[in-house]
C-alpha cells in the first residue's frame, strides 16, 4: 500500500471548479463562493485520526488470516513439523477468525460517528451488530451440528439433522457476505466524497476488493475449491476496502497538515 501517490484534489461546491491548493476563506476564482471547508464534515484532524485508525484495525487482520489456508498448505503438503497434521491450521483459525471478527465489528462501529452523515452512521452501526451476531449464530449452529450429529442414534435421525442445518449453511455466510458488501459501499462513498486522487494501482485494486466481494458467496458454495478460496477472497477484498479507506484518511491529514501550516 503506498500511500505516497495519493494526493488531494477538491471542488467547489457550487460549480464544480477545481480547487486545488486553495485554502479555506479563499473565493472560488470561477463563480466567487467562499471556500468554507476543504472536504466534507469528517475531513477535520480529529475525525480523520478516527478513522485512519479504525481502517487499519479492521485491514491488518483480514491479510492476518491469511496464514490459516498459508499453514493449511503446509500442512497438507508432504513436511509437516508438528506431526498432529491440521491442528496448528485449527488452532491458528481459532484465535485469528474471532479476533478479525471482532476488530472489523469494533472498526466499523467506531467509523459510525456524527461527522459521515445520520445514513452512513446507521448503515456502519447497524452491520456491525449484524455481522458479529451472524458470526456467534454460525459458532452456535456448528458446536450444535456436532452435537446432534454425534448423539444421533439412527442414519435417518443423522439425515434429518444434516438437512436441517442446510438452512444455516445457506443462510449465514449469505447474511455475512451482504453486510460486508453494504459496508464496502458505505466506505467507497467515503472515498468519492473525499475526492482524494488515488493511483490507478489503489483505484483498480480498490474496484477488484469491491467487485470480488460479489463474487463470494456463489464461490462458498462450491465444496473443497470453493470452500478453500472463498474465505480467501473474502479476507483480501475486505483487507482491501478497510486499507483504501486508510490510504484515503491518511492522504488527508496529510494534506490537512499542509494546508494548516
Ligand atoms: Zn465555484
């Protein structure tokens, strides 16, 4: 992630005119409106702290969990130096997954604030509580399968049990992959609003993470393949939309400290 590439472009209000390397108070030199803020409401040092903090407390552990398929593919593979094979994979999936959980819940809570607007606030609020709550529904359903599944005396009790939980195996990663998707959305119309020039590097990669998020669910379906690089997919798309919103917030306060000084 460079963000040295990014830098600041802004227009007024009223006409559109590029304002760049203007400062506030200064006219707009095309129709004459008073420059009253650089960006928008939350393009102040203390909220653009906020959430360059928070974008990165959410990115680092989405490309984190990427050593759980990493070991998994060890593991696997002919050397394996532990010799319980899959259990530093399970035992690194046990810590890492709940801990990204709950960062990205706790980011995306903390980037709900007063100055991205009442709708955006909600939007962040309200996904993360449906997110972390899909996640402890999922760590419910699966401790619960194996416990029917283990106490069924039948083949047919077996059976019904397995059918039955097909719903929650539909239903919860579907839940999981629209709240990220809406908050992809929300954090991309953080980006548009800042007006930040990216590079074309963070402007396609940006794009990918948000187009490949789509992408997840249809792919989590698939046993084995999928269900290997789904989760995959899933963390690097949302590393990446997290991580563009810190090169954005971090672009501005640079640019905020130039402009101040
Ligand atoms: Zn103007």
């Amino acid at each position: 992630m460079s963000a040295a590439s990014t830098m600041l472009s802004f227009h007024c209000s009223q006409c559109n005119y590029d304002l760049a390397h203007r400062l506030v108070g200064e006219l707009c030199p095309e129709c004459g409106t008073r420059i009253d803020s650089i960006g928008p409401r939350w393009w102040d040092s203390r909220c653009l702290a906020r959430i360059s903090r928070f974008a990165l407390l959410a990115s680092i552990p989405c490309y984190a969990l990427l050593l759980v398929p990493a070991l998994f593919l060890v593991e696997i593979g002919y050397w394996s130096p532990w010799g319980w094979r899959g259990m530093p994979t399970l035992f690194v999936f046990f810590v890492l997954l709940p801990m990204q959980v709950c960062a990205q819940a706790i980011a995306t809570w903390k980037l709900g604030i007063n100055e991205v607007g009442e709708a955006r606030k909600r939007l962040l609020r309200v996904f993360a509580l449906i997110r972390l709550s899909i996640f402890v529904c999922a760590v419910l359903t699966i401790v619960l399968y194996f416990y029917f599944v283990l106490s069924s005396q039948t083949n047919l009790m077996r059976g019904g049990i397995e059918a039955f939980f097909l719903l929650p195996y539909f239903l919860l990663p579907l839940g999981a992959v629209i709240c990220d998707i809406v908050v992809s959305r929300v954090l991309v119309s953080l980006r548009r609003e800042s007006m930040v020039k990216m590079s074309v590097w963070q402007t396609v990669t940006g794009r990918i993470s948000r187009v490949a998020l789509y992408g997840v669910y249809p792919l989590i379906l698939i046993p084995i393949y999928g269900w290997f690089l789904a989760p995959i997919i899933w963390t690097i798309a949302m590393g990446g939309c997290f991580g563009e919103l810190w090169v954005v917030a971090r672009a501005a306060q640079r640019s905020s400290s130039a402009n101040t000084a």
